[in-house]
C-alpha cells in the first residue's frame, strides 16, 4: 500500500516542521537528552513506574481487591507487548517511510532508522502502559498516560516521525490496553488470588502476612475494608485512590 499523504500542503508535515523546528533554539546537550528520553529514558521510566504500582496495589485492603489490582498491573507490559505485535503488520501494510526520507532539512536527532514510520512502536508501548495502569490506579495511570505523551512528542521533535504516527500509536495502544483488559482480568484475577493465599502471598497482597494470611487474618481485613469507624459501610481505598480494576 501506499504510504499516506506527504506533501507539504499536509498539515501532518507542516506540523513535523514545526516541532522539529525547535532544535534549531536548543543547545546540543539538550538535543542529547531528547534523543536519550525518546529512545530509551522515558519507555524505561514506564516500567518502572509499572513496578511501583504493583508495589502499591499490593497494600488494598483485601485479598480479592488487591488480586484484581495486580493482574491489572500485569497486564500493562502484556498490553504493550501485544500492541507493539500488532503494529507490526499495520506497519508492513502502510509502507510509510521515516519523514526525512521524503522530506529534507529536517533535524533528525537519531539517525540510522530504516524500517518504516507508521505506526510508532514507541507510542504504542508507552500509551498501552499507561492506559493499562490507570486501570488499576487511578494517579499513577495518569503519569503514565503523561510519559506517553512526552514520548510521543520526542519522537517527532527528533524527527523520527510524523504527528500522525504517534497518533495511531496512540490510539492502537489505548484499544489493545481497553479492549483485553476485562478477559485478561477476569482469567488472571483467580490465579493471583491463589497465590495471595499461597507462601508467596506478598507479591500479590502485602496484608496478609507471610503465605498470604490466615483465613482469620483475610476475614478481619476484609471486614476493616468494609466498615470504617463510624460503623458506616464504604469501599476500601489506596491513598484516596479509587480500585477501578475491582
């Protein structure tokens, strides 16, 4: 298939410009850095921000709730992982070439890219991240969704790709990250809750003790989630944060 519209009545170009554009006011140190946060810094900061919110939906309130909340913090790698599959045939499809293939004076900050440009891996992996994150908290999901757009934006100030790509990695990432999420959830919930209760109960449910807890300990807990001081029933919390993976 043909690759999409690269003229330079394109807005999608005209936009490539502009952004590119701003290397032209940056010192070299500062081109170094975006081309280290674009290739490598922030999809590395994703991980790790994956591993800190299994470290903290670990500690919900009850077994089943924190169950649920690590598979969706599983699920996040998985997501991307599948996304980044996925675009590998749109990839083939299209035949899109990189933007200074077709396009010259631009200022391309990370030479020797010679697959083709649509759609962005890099986008895809990191929204997929993020949007599979704010599915098990709330406010970490966010700074997920933020280093993806962070990321997306790199990518095309060094030149790599058009605004357009990172879009489609965008909205690829989001539909693999929403689309599996409830499957994979509802498969993995169960596993999880069995090894909550098994000698490695702590990589699921920090409260339940070593081996997960006696079912004495799981039993006063979940009541404690569900009954607060005043006697008044409400759902448990993590930080103030909603479990929108429960």
């Amino acid at each position: 298939m043909a690759g999409l519209d690269t003229s330079g009545s394109n807005p999608d170009v005209s936009l490539l410009f502009d952004i590119n554009g701003l290397t032209e006011h940056t010192p070299g140190w500062c081109d170094q850095a975006v081309r280290f946060l674009g290739e490598y810094g922030l999809p590395v900061l994703a991980v790790l921000l994956v591993l800190w919110c299994w470290w903290g939906v670990r500690r919900r309130g009850s077994l089943d709730a924190a169950a649920s909340s690590v598979a969706a913090v599983v699920w996040a790698p998985l997501a991307a992982a599948l996304a980044v599959g996925v675009n590998i045939p749109i990839r083939g499809f299209v035949e899109r070439p990189r933007p200074f293939v077709d396009h010259k004076g631009l200022e391309v900050l990370e030479p020797g890219k010679t697959d083709f440009s649509f759609v962005s891996d890099h986008s895809t992996l990191t929204m997929a991240i993020g949007v599979s994150l704010f599915l098990a908290h709330r406010k970490l999901g966010l700074v997920g969704i933020g280093l993806a757009v962070a990321e997306g934006f790199c990518r095309v100030l060094m030149g790599v790709h058009y605004p357009t790509d990172v879009v489609g990695g965008f909205a690829l990432g989001t539909a693999v990250a929403l689309l599996l999420s409830p499957l994979f959830t509802m498969l993995f919930t169960p596993v999880l809750r069995a090894v909550g209760r098994s000698r490695a109960g702590r990589l699921v449910w920090a409260g339940g003790g070593a081996g997960g807890g006696t079912e004495d300990e799981r039993g006063a807990a979940d009541e404690r989630e569900q009954q607060g001081g005043d006697g008044a029933v409400r759902p448990a919390t993590a930080g103030g944060d909603r479990d929108l993976a429960a």
